[in-house]
C-alpha cells in the first residue's frame, strides 16, 4: 500500500462518500488533512541504501490495496520489456495513444469497477530512467513511511510476533468511545474473533482503565492473528462480525483472485503461494507482516498486511511486490495491491525501469443509491491517484540518479 494526499471529499444525499477512489461508508466526519508528506529518497552509489530526507514532492496513497492485473510469464523467446510491457497494457486496454505516452516518459492510468459494483481496479505504469532495485527499494521505503498526517503508524510483525511488534499499535480516543456501544452485528469498527463479545462485558461495567483494556486488546489480538495466519494461512483469516451479516475475509479474498484473471497469465508459482500460503513458497520468495495506521478519511483505519517480495528464479530481470491485506479495521471487504519493477533490457537503450502497479479493492460502498455517480467518482478520484503515485516515484528516483 502507498499513500495518497486526501484528494477532496464529494458527498452524497445518502451520506456516503469517495474520498481517495473509494466510496467510504457514511460516518462522522471532521476536515481531511490534504498535506502531502515531504520526501526525498538519495540513492548510495556503493551501497544502493535508501535514505530519507525531506523534499517538495508529493507521496500519494492509493487508499487500495489489491492486485488486478500483472505483466505476462516470461516468455519461451527472451522479449525485451518493452515489448513485453506493451503487450500487457493492450491486455488492459490502454490505448496505443497512452502506449506511445509511456515510451515518451509520461505516467498513464485507468480505473474501473466491476460488473457487479464490489469492486474498484486500478492500473498505472510508468517508465523511470532508474535501476530496478533502487525502485524497489523506494516503493518499499514508502510503505514504511510514517508523515504523521496520512499514514500515523507502522510497525512490522517479527518471526513469530512479539510484544514489542505492537507497542506503538491502539485505536483513536473517538474509536475508543465508539466501541462502548458496540455489540456482535452492530458496530462502526471491526475487532474480528471474540473482541466485540469481550468489549460487551466492558461495556456493561466499563471500567475506569477502559481506554488501556482495548487497546490491550487490540494489540494482543492482532499478536494471535498473525501467529496464527502464519502458521494456517487463510483458514485463520477473519470472519467480520460488526455487521447483520458476517463476512468472510477468505471468501472474499478469493473471490478476488477468481475475478483477477490477468492475474493467472502473471506468475503462477506466485498466484500458487498467495493462495495457498504458507505452503507452495516459491523459490526467490520472501515474506514480511506489518501493520499500518491510516487517516486518508475522516476516521482512521488500522490494518494487517502480507507483503510478498518475489524475484522469480526464471526471471532475473524483474521483482513483484505483492501486498495482501488480511485486516481492515473499517471500509474494506478484502483486498490485493501488486507491483512489477521490470528492468529494460532492450539492446542500447538507455538503462531504464518499468513499474506496473495494480491494486484491487472489495467495497460494498459502490453500491445503492447514486451509485452510477458514486463509481464515477471513484473511477476518477483512484485513476488520479494512481497517476500521482507513480509520478512521484518517477520524478524522485530520476532526480536521484541525476536523469532529469
């Protein structure tokens, strides 16, 4: 997951919302902080070592995070990644007019729901006059990147999950008077398990270290779920219980990867894994948890995500960072984020490297009433954000390189 500036609010007579390229839910709102971090990313000549620093450039956060699309196999007959990129956009049905822009150094996007209107994709590519593991290292760092504003915490889950993994991790002091009336079927946030039956024995007392005890919860409850998710992989994954009807997080995830058909002709030792983690890792594989907490709305969401970082034994030339989401404490119903870094190995061309990025999000808050206009919103707000992101990737590491 990257982050994005609050790109403006439109508001529905149903009180609902797009903010970012996602219809949020109704909810209590205060102004949106529309501050973009600052940053700066200098690249080690010897070491290839990010470091941050500040910077006029904008970060942007595609509030999404879910794979749609991905680059071919590598194929029988070596291509280089021009064509190859080329020919996986047309897949996607960009234009040779937005292929030809690509070639001349622009950022091109598209973003569309599905027919069914559960889900929001998005696309992106651009081609940045960089070396690959410089942009890997740079995507990567601006997950991590805590601006205070936008993404207010992170932290990364060790092997197996301690204490300390969490110690930063807790809920708003307004989410925290949000739970006191909250019950199984009926309640704003999502806690997963047993949490909202533990909270309503609190609720009934509610103690005067009320506040601690949730908190408490939530960190010793994100703890289990990962240890567990590490060790069953999606039979430990949630099952949401804040609503009328229960959703399952492993049912919608995998309705996720049936719909990602682009998804199959991507890699399928790495769809494999996904799906069947913790078995089936392929070769070139590793993994890593970590929970985020962010305020790209009017309330903040905490989520649980596996990342993926996967360099194929049989394709030396790229790296794919795949981001799974297995929590969202609000707003999400499952999603996928992925991104191919692929080096331009065409015969004198100047060193280049392409980034794909696709994310695919599952919300029921692209439907109901309005929801034509809603999807439109979204449609465009997520293209723009999409476009943004991927600018600044490109405007940072080539000025880092010195190739603008």
């Amino acid at each position: 997951m990257v982050r994005s500036p609050a790109s403006g609010r439109h508001r529905f007579s149903d009180n609902s919302e797009v903010r970012a390229g996602l219809v949020l839910p109704a909810h209590n709102s205060r102004p949106g902080r529309t501050h973009p971090a600052n940053l700066n990313y200098d690249v080690s000549e010897s070491g290839n070592q990010a470091r941050l620093a500040h910077m006029n450039d904008p970060l942007v956060c595609l509030a999404l995070t879910a794979a749609v699309l991905a680059l071919g196999p590598p194929p029988a007959v070596a291509q280089n990644a021009h064509a190859e990129v080329r020919a996986h956009l047309v897949r996607a049905h960009f234009t040779a007019a937005e292929l030809d822009s690509l070639d001349a150094g622009h950022v091109i996007a598209r973003a569309e729901t599905t027919d069914d209107n559960s889900e929001l994709l998005i696309v992106g590519a651009a081609r940045i006059r960089a070396t690959r593991q410089d942009t890997v290292n740079y995507f990567r760092q601006m997950v991590a990147y805590v601006d205070g504003q936008i993404t207010i915490g992170f932290g990364r889950f060790s092997s197996p999950p301690v204490p300390g993994d969490v110690a930063a991790l807790g809920l708003d002091s307004r989410d925290v008077d949000d739970l006191k009336d909250c019950r199984p079927g009926k309640c704003e946030i999502r806690l997963g398990g047993t949490g909202l039956q533990t909270l309503r024995g609190w609720n009934e007392a509610q103690p005067a270290d009320y506040a601690d005890r949730v908190n408490g919860l939530v960190r010793q409850s994100a703890i289990n779920y990962v240890t567990q998710y590490v060790s069953r992989g999606d039979a430990a994954l949630v099952v949401y219980n804040n609503r009328s009807q229960p959703l399952s997080l492993r049912g919608e995830w995998h309705r996720i990867l049936a719909n990602s058909k682009y998804f199959l002709f991507y890699d399928k030792d790495l769809h494999g894994y996904l799906e069947r983690f913790p078995r089936a890792r392929p070769p070139g594989a590793t993994d890593l948890m970590y929970w985020l907490k962010e305020n790209y709305g009017s309330k903040p969401v905490v989520s649980i995500v596996h990342e993926v970082i996967y360099e194929p034994e049989a394709a030396k030339d790229r790296t794919i960072v795949a981001q799974k989401q297995i929590f969202a404490s609000r707003y999400y119903d499952g999603s996928l984020a992925l991104a191919t870094i692929l080096e331009d190995t065409k015969p004198g061309a100047p060193r280049a490297t392409y980034l794909v990025y696709g994310n695919r999000a599952r919300t029921d808050s692209l439907k109901g009433g309005l929801g034509g206009i809603k999807r439109k919103v979204a449609r465009e707000a997520g293209q723009s954000a999409a476009q943004s992101m991927l600018e600044t990737i490109q405007t940072v590491l080539e000025r880092a390189a010195g190739t603008r």
